[in-house]
C-alpha cells in the first residue's frame, strides 16, 4: 500500500531504469488540516534528501540517494519492508527470523553511530535477501540524537512489531534480539524504565478498549510494554542470541533507587536527553 495524495495520485513509485529498480518520491500534498498537524511537508522531504545522503556517506545502512530536487527524491531499492515479510506465511521462518535480526541491527547501526530514525515502523525498513536498510526519513533530526529520540525510535518499532505480528510472534524476538545486540544499551534501558513507569497506568486502557479499532493499537500498547521490560527470548539456533539478556539488562538501583550509570562505556557519538 503506498500513500497517496489528496488527487488519489500515488506519492511514492517504482520505476525501472535499465537494471535498477528506483523509488520516486514526491513531496506529500497536505490539506490545510494535515498541514497544521503535521508541518510543512516540503521541509520533511528537503529532511528527508539531506539524511539520506549525509547517513548513506558515513557508511549506516539507508537507502542510497540517485537523485534529488525540491520536487523529487529518487532511492535505490532496498528489497521490501519487513512489515510485508515478518507476516508472510509463504517465506520459511528462518528466513522472516533472520530478516527480522538484521532490521533490528540496522535500527542498531543507526544508535551506535548516534543517529536517531524519528519514526522507525516495520514500512521504513527493507530487506533485500541480504542487507535490511531504513528508508522514508522524513520526521529524521539532524545532529547528534539523544538517548530520548533513540529510546522513541525503540518504543515505535517495537510497538509497530507487535501491532503486526502479535506480542508471541519469533520474528519479534528476534528483530529485539537483532536490535540489543548490535546497539549501544542506553535506548532500551531507557525504554524499559519507561515502560515500567507506565506499567502502572496500562490496566486503565481496558477502559479504551471500545475505541479500539480494526488495528488493534490500544490492544497493543500492554504487550509493548511488557516486551520492553522483558524483552522474549530469539529462538536463534547459529548460538548469537547468548548473553545478550545479560549484557543489557538495566543495571541494579543504587541505594537512593537510581539507576547506576547506565550510561557508562556509552559511545562518544550518544548525547544524552
Ligand atoms: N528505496 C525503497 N526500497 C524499497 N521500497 C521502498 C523504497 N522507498 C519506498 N518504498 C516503498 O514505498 C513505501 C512508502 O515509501 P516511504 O518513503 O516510506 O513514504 P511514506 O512517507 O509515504 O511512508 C514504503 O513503505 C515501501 O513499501
Ligand atoms: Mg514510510
């Protein structure tokens, strides 16, 4: 499904040009009423341009910029979005396992260089058979990302994962596996301290169930939360899932209930909120 603007035009297409299959993007066409809630749409694509080639230049894995004008974003195929993969029945499980691994580790990639997404959903990450790439970085912010806009990313793609595949699904354990044991542990620390805090509050959801709709997000927010406190063990059978829990796992309170420096070894590149 791709988005379309308000003349029904499709917004983003693939073109083949010779061998290479390319994704033409243009600038979305907000209504008066999209533009006031989600911004200029000509500044989250100009966003869009600078990440690509600013990212793909430092060597993390986005998509690669053919082209780019005001108007027009041309993008290297990147395979397809693992939100159309993890729940493909058709692909054999280890293959959905092993694609989900590598976006987490891509997602990874991006936090251990201290570069935050901004909207990381299971659309935005493809992958080719054997590379997973983030693409669609429209909501990106430049500079140095806090662990509080890697910890959003976290929080989205996961919460994405579990709207789609179900809380119990083995392509979740192992995109959170792909993802904690390629990243630096700040942004799931923070996550999970997050998720505890509203822990507390979720039972108060039942009360939202009725509003719930066909996608099942507020259904979805309780597992999330539990899956960032607890992530679920990878089912990996090549032995790399292995002390991963350990290794991130959030560091015991201080005696004044702090958290001990989870921020110690962090890399130069994490800014911290
Ligand atoms: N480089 C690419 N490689 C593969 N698929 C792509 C690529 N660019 C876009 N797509 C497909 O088009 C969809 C929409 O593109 P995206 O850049 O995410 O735009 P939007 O802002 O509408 O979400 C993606 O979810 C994906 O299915
Ligand atoms: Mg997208």
């Amino acid at each position: 499904m791709h988005a379309v603007d308000p003349e029904g035009r499709r917004r983003v297409v693939a073109v083949q040009a010779g061998d290479r299959r390319i994704w033409v993007k243009r600038p979305e066409r907000l209504t008066l009423r999209l533009r006031l809630q989600k911004g200029s749409s000509d500044k989250s694509f100009a966003r869009e341009a600078v990440a690509l080639h600013e990212l793909s230049g430092r060597g993390l894995p986005v998509a690669e910029l053919v082209a780019a004008t005001p108007g027009l974003l041309a993008v290297a195929d990147c395979g397809e979005p693992l939100r159309t993969i993890l729940r493909d029945p058709a692909r054999p499980a280890d293959e959905r396992a092993r694609a989900a691994r590598a976006g987490g580790a891509a997602l990874a990639a991006l936090h251990g260089a201290g570069v935050a997404h901004g909207r990381p959903d299971l659309r935005d990450i493809c992958w080719d058979g054997s590379r997973a790439t983030l693409i669609d970085f429209e909501r990106y912010t430049p500079g140095p990302a806090s662990v509080a806009l890697m910890r959003t990313d976290l929080v989205i793609m996961v919460f994405a994962a579990v709207v789609a595949l179900g809380p119990d699904a083995p392509e979740l354990a192992a995109l959170c596996a792909g993802y904690r044991r390629a990243a630096p542990p700040e942004p799931w620390q923070a996550a999970a301290r997050l998720a505890r805090g509203l822990a507390r509050v979720a039972p108060l959801l039942r009360l939202l169930a009725p509003l719930d709709g066909k996608r099942g997000e507020i259904a979805a927010v309780a597992p999330t939360l539990r899956v960032l406190i607890d992530p679920p063990a990878d089912g990996a059978t090549d032995g790399s899932a292995d002390g991963t829990a350990d290794r991130l796992a959030d560091p015991p309170p201080d005696a004044s209930g702090n958290p001990r420096s989870g921020c110690a070894g962090a890399p130069a590149a994490i800014t911290k909120p």
